[in-house]
C-alpha cells in the first residue's frame, strides 16, 4: 500500500506516528493508499524548518522572487496532465474538471508573478519642512494553509502563491482525503528554485491543525472548509494573535426571472448544481424560480439530467464522477429520504451507477423546497438541486438576503436594470449576472460575507496580498546639525 508522505526541508520524509490514514479510491469503493498523520513534533519541526528558512528568502529580491513563480508556472503547466491525473484519481472528479481546476489554479501563479508592482509602497517627500514620509509592505514570516478535499490543487495555490510571492515561507495541511497533490506541487516548487524550507507540508488531520492554530511562530492561517470548522478555526487563532482568513460553507442560490432565456438558465443550472458532482463551494444549490419561470424551468433541467453521464474519471464520456467518500455520499443521499412536502423530480438514487461499488450517487432535482426544510437549510455538499418557487422579485430578494450563507449568487435575467438593482440589493460576497458560478478572476479576490468568510480579507488576488503582508511607515529627516535643536512639543507639520 503507498504511503503520501510530508514534505520537510526539501524532501519527501516518511511519517512516524504509525496513526495511518486511508486514501481510497472513490471510483471503486477500495483503499489506494494512506497517510500516516503528522505528530505535534513533526508539525513544530515543519514550522521551525519555515522559521529558519524565512530571514533568507525574505532577503530575496522581488525579482528573484517573482522568477520562482515564473519557473513554477512553467512547470506546472508542463505537467498539466499529470497533476489533473493526480487529482482525478483521490478525488473523484473528471479528468477535464481536474484540468479546468489546475487552469484556475494557474491563474494565481501568474497574479503572483506579477507582484512586485502591487507590493509597492508610497511617498511623500517634504511631508513637512525637510522630512520625508514613505510606506512599505513587509512579508509577516512563517503562515499557514489548511486546505478542503474539493480542490486540492487550485486552493492551496490561491494561498501559497501571495504569501512566497510576498517573502513569507509556508506550511501547507492539504486534506487527507486526496493528499498526493500537494506534494508534486512541493517538489514542482523546489525545481522552480525554492529555497529548501520555505515550503513544507504535514499530512494528517486536527493533530496538525491544532499546533498550526497556536504556534508562537505561526503568524497567519489561511481555512477553506465547513462555517463550523471554519468559525473554530478563526476563534482559536485570534485568540492566539494570529491574522485569520476562514473560508465557510455555502447556499448559492441563482435566481431566475420570468423574463430569462429558460435554455440557457436550466444549462446553467446543471452545470453549476452537478459538476464536480456539487462538491463545490460555488456550486448553485437552490434555483430561486420566480413567477412564470418555475413550471418550464423544472421541467428544462429535469430533461437536462437524463442526459447527465455519470461514471469513473476512467470513462472517457463521463461527465459527473463519484463523491469523495462513503460517508458523504450516504449522507447527501439521506436528505432524499424524507423531504418532506417537496417534489423528488429526479432520484439520483435510482440511478444505475449508485448502487455500484464506487461513492456514485446520481443527480437529483426536488421541487417545491420550503425555507424551513434541510433541503434549503443544509449545506449538502453534493448533487441534489433544490428548487424554491416564489412570485416575485423581491420575495427572491429576501430569501437570499435572510440566508445565513453569502459566498456567491446569480441572476438569470434579459433585464439589465433589473440585474443592476440584484447586485446593488443582494448580501452576497461574488454575484453573477447570467454567469452562475461567479468565481473571479485571479486578478481580484475571493470571499463571501456573513457565515461563509470569517476574516477582514478575502483570499487570493489584491486583498491575498495585503493579507500575507503589514504596512510600516517610515518618516525620515536627514537634518543639518547645525540647525538641531530641542524641542519637547509634540511633532507638527510645518
């Protein structure tokens, strides 16, 4: 059985604890390897292997530094098959999908190289008579990401790209679930000419994370997860002095007008209710269907579903793979069993696939989903798209805005000013206008508001800078000491 092993001062190593971790295969239903989790010692030697590494990379030019992420780009997408392989294979999602997400993921390589021109600073000359007053952004040291199963590859890169970017080094806790990733792209960064401790990964599980939360040396932690885990995580770190960035859970909701192109709105919807078989945090899992819309808009993406291929990354028609574990699968599949006054349109159930032995559960669609039911409360995390009816827009309006999530939204609609005045009204962190997974370019930043981020920055892009680093202000008076002189009043401008 293979061992994923953790990556310290530049090298794959072993584990010691013997607590061994299963990484199965969700195609098949059996195990294909483990790790062995990481010990409180092995996580401190992680974070002392950072510590010592980051006086000499955070001395490194701004143009080294931005020639590692130009090398690493590089390497990545030279080996783009391999890691969307890799990905595929503990994860569970298409090979395709794997790719799309390694593309997103690149995207934040290339922001980051082009960082340099965003971590300028300010100045000011003659502030007052004779002095100068200037800013600079300086790297906060050794930081921390703990990372979900969903996308093991593009998650850690929208954090580790900004912070090494930025002169900090990294410790990485990629989920144990579909590990193997992280360490290709641990060995990818190396090769790209990274110092040898300026980027370390511990496998395992809440062992690791617990001494990452308190680690004196530790002096940020980036989350992406549960809101559970997710407000855990942010209180405990604070609480420790740290600066916290924790992604939630999600409700997406996309709303359809009577007015929108039904075509288009049930495409999206599929797309976005069952890629990745839901197992994203975008994924649109309430279709708010407003006034006439409802009746040709359930039965639209009820005869989409019927098309759906769902089977292994190693079917080359497949286009919706299996859950990550059987746990998840069974757990999804149980909000199916009682829902209440809703509709079941489509079974994922019944579908073939299901009862096989891999984690298959087929795309389901329930109508008529009443705000009060776990199907609408519940962060299902899987292939089950609810349908909630209302008569008007701001009926809509209101069901988004009470939620308790608001990572991101849509609005399918031909009326531009009615578009307009959703993303003026809608308490919501992303928004989509006719595009139902509204994830943004790397060029600006990700993050949700209320439930779904707790943090003051969202992540990657211009605000993932500003969080991997702090402001000082230099004012700087190089004085004729003829000219000195005491003066106990309080520094003016003059």
């Amino acid at each position: 059985m293979r061992e994923i092993k953790h990556w310290l001062d530049g090298t794959a190593v072993d584990g010691t604890s013997g607590r061994r971790l299963p990484v199965w295969d969700p195609a098949t239903g059996e195990q294909q390897a483990y790790v062995v989790a990481a010990t409180a010692a092995e996580t401190e030697r992680a974070v002392a292997s950072a510590k010592r590494a980051f006086p000499g990379w955070r001395a490194a030019s701004l143009s080294r530094r931005a020639e590692v992420m130009f090398r690493f780009r590089e390497l990545v997408d030279a080996n783009r098959k391999e890691i969307a392989s890799l990905v595929s294979a503990e994860h569970g999602k298409t090979v395709a999908d794997a790719a799309g997400e390694l593309a997103r993921g690149l995207e934040n390589v290339e922001f980051a190289a082009g960082a340099p021109h965003l971590l300028k600073g300010g100045y000011s000359e003659q502030a007052s008579t004779g002095v100068d007053v200037y800013s600079i952004r300086q790297p906060l040291g050794v930081v921390a990401g703990i990372t979900p199963f969903n996308f093991p590859a593009m998650v850690p890169m929208w954090m580790f790209c900004n912070a090494l970017v930025s002169g900090n080094t990294f410790v990485l806790k990629p989920s144990e679930k579909d590990p193997s990733v992280s360490l290709m792209l641990a060995d990818l960064l190396r090769q790209a000419g990274l110092p040898d401790g300026a980027f370390n990964v511990v496998q395992g599980d809440r062992e690791a994370v617990d001494v990452l939360l308190v680690h004196p040396d530790v002096q940020a932690v980036s989350f992406v997860g549960s809101t559970p885990v997710a407000k855990s995580i942010y209180r405990t770190a604070t609480e420790h002095g740290k600066r916290v960035q924790a992604l939630g859970g999600a409700k997406n909701h996309m709303v359809v007008l009577p007015d929108a192109d039904i075509g288009s709105a049930a495409d999206a919807a599929v797309s976005a209710g069952y890629g990745s078989a839901g197992e994203r945090c975008m994924a649109v899992s309430v279709v708010v269907a407003v006034g006439a819309s409802a009746d040709p808009l359930v039965e639209a993406i009820r005869e989409r579903i019927g098309r759906i291929a769902v089977g292994p990354a190693s079917d080359p028609s497949a286009e919706m793979g299996p859950l990550i574990s059987r746990e998840h699968r069974d757990r999804v599949a149980g909000y199916l069993a009682d829902p209440g006054p809703a509709e079941i349109v489509v079974d994922g159930r019944a579908a073939p696939i299901s009862d096989g032995p891999g984690f298959f559960l087929g795309a389901s669609l329930v109508d008529r989903v009443t705000a009060d039911s776990p199907l609408y409360t519940d962060e299902i995390f899987g292939p089950v798209l609810s349908v909630v009816r209302v008569d008007t827009y701001e009926q809509a309006l209101e069901l988004v805005n009470s939620n308790e999530y608001g990572n991101g939204t849509a609005i399918f609609t031909r009326d531009g000013g009615a578009a307009r005045q959703f993303q003026y009204d809608v308490v919501c962190g992303m928004v989509g206008v006719n595009v139902p997974v509204p994830v943004p370019v790397a060029y600006y930043s990700f993050g949700g508001w209320k439930s779904s981020l707790f943090g003051d920055l969202h992540m990657y892009g211009p605000e993932g800078l500003q969080f991997y680093t702090r402001s000082k202000v230099v004012t700087s008076r190089w004085p004729d000491p003829a000219t000195s002189e005491v003066d106990l009043g309080f520094p003016k401008v003059r």
